[in-house]
C-alpha cells in the first residue's frame, strides 16, 4: 500500500486539513500518516478559535522516523500554523525525498483576495520557500498572487494565469496546478503547466452558486490520493474537479452552514465509483 505523510494542523471541527485529509485519502485506499501543525478548536474563520502551535514536535517526529526508516511514497504540506515552522517543513521534505517521493504542496494560507486571520504579510514570502520545494504546488488564485507579488485582479483572462503558473514554476516548482479558476461565466475548474514539456491542462465542470470552506483541503487531498492510486496528474485533477464539485452540490441540498465544511462524507461512494474502484 502507498504512504503518504500529510503534514498540516488539526481544526478539531470544520472539515479541513487532516480531518478531511485522513478519511479521504484512507477511502482511496493509501495509508495516511499525519504530521500536525497545530492542534485549532477550528478553523480559522471562526471567531474565538483556540490554536496551539505544534512548531516544536516536527523534528523530534522526523528524528524518530528517520531512526525508523519509514519510506513515505508522497509528502503533502497544507496549512502550515507559523513562519517558525517553514524551515522544519522543508527540513522534512530533504529527510524523506527518495527518488520516488512526490512532494506536493498546498499553500493553504488565502482565499477570496485576503489572508487568513492567523498570518502576516511576512509569510506569504515563508510559504514560497516551500513551494520551491515542490513536485506539484497547488495555489488558489489569492495564493499564487501572494506568492507571485501580483496584484490580485479583479478579473482576468486566460493570458494572465498562464503567466502566474509560469512565475510559481519559476520559483522553483516541477509543476504548477491554479484551483478555483474559470474564463466563462459559470465555469469554474483548473489550470495546469508543465515546464518542462510547456504544456497546459484544463479542466472545468459547472460553478455551484453555493460555496464552502474547506473546499480547497478536500480538492488537494483527493487530487494526491488519485496519483498514489495511479492516476497521472491530469486525472487526479479531474477526479478531484468531479468529487469536490458533488460534495458541494450534495451539501447544498441540506442548507448547511458554509463554515462546517462539505459533507463529504455521503459522496464517498460516488468518489470511488468515480475512481472505477466499485
Ligand atoms: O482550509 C484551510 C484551513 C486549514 N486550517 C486552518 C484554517 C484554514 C482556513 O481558514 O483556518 C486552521
């Protein structure tokens, strides 16, 4: 069975981070070692979350499983809680990356144009430090404008996130993936670039009116357990487009409250139907 280690915070409740990074890359059938960030009450966008910074447990871990010798087949990064805690990360990635070690990371910091609470302006230009590091780096459009030093746009066109995944692939990233991002109304998906063969992918389903948080959390985790399934990158993002995308339109059904996250829990057997695996 494939490993991977997830290595992002626990919001006890909210539907984020580990608590959907656990379940769903364990559905798809990849064993999920996590490595905590933080332990939150929530996630940030609560009000009155409580947070505690786990910044000094992630070498002691990595010492112990370093002493263990335990292969990991990806190393996912998410939320990361403080600039303290970047150098660790990257120290990780240089500890764990055998030649077949994809290393894939979610800058999970923005979204909608503005930071989270929980971080300065200084730690966009942290987080790029482990972006540069990246197999696979998968920004939303507010992410990649942050790491970038672009002006986030109120609109855009084709042209211009072309240019943005060519600036994170430039910063040292194998590859570029954009979430969230669409050129016709009512059409929201992916964008892609490979570098090396200087192609893009695209990939769109229908917007949803409705939208939850999350949402970014659960794209990424089911984008890398596809590829530790087999999948290549541009199916895994499909697969991830299609299930995130029914999470939302199922949870929409019951009025849910946006902060709890998606109920992702009922679309489990339509992601595996989906993967062929039922
Ligand atoms: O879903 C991203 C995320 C993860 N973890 C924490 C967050 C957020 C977004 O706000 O606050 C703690």
């Amino acid at each position: 069975m494939k490993r991977i280690l997830s290595i992002q915070d626990i919001s006890c409740l909210g539907r984020c981070s580990q608590t959907v990074a656990l379940p769903v890359i364990s559905a798809m059938g990849t064993e999920c070692v996590i490595l905590p960030t933080a332990v939150l009450s929530t996630h940030t966008m609560f009000q009155g979350f409580t947070v505690k910074d786990l910044s000094d447990q992630i070498r002691p871990v990595a010492d112990h499983w370093e002493k263990e010798q335990i292969h990991f087949d990806a190393v996912y990064t998410g939320y990361l809680a403080s600039a303290e805690q970047i150098e660790d990360v990257c120290d990780v990635f240089r500890r764990f990356r055998e030649k077949d070690t994809l290393i894939f990371v979610d800058p999970a910091m923005a979204d909608h144009g503005k930071l989270y609470p929980a971080f300065g302006p200084e730690f966009p230009a942290e987080m790029a430090k482990v972006c540069a590091m990246a197999d696979i780096v998968i920004p939303n459009l507010t992410e990649a404008c942050l790491l970038t030093e672009t002006p986030y746009p109120e609109e855009y066109d084709e042209a211009f996130i072309k240019a943005l995944l060519k600036k994170l692939c430039a910063m040292g990233a194998k590859k570029a993936v954009l979430t969230g991002v669409g050129f016709q109304s009512g059409e929201l998906g992916v964008m892609a670039y490979d570098p090396e063969k200087e192609e893009y992918f695209t990939y769109f389903s229908r917007q949803l009116p409705t939208s939850y948080h999350g949402t970014g959390d659960l794209f990424s985790s089911t984008c890398i357990g596809a590829m530790m399934d087999g999948s290549s990158l541009e199916d895994a993002l499909k697969i991830a487009v299609d299930y995130t995308v029914e999470c939302i339109r199922i949870t929409a059904e019951g009025g849910h409250e946006k902060y709890y996250g998606v109920e992702f829990e009922r679309a489990i057997p339509y992601l595996l139907r989906r993967m062929g695996k039922i």
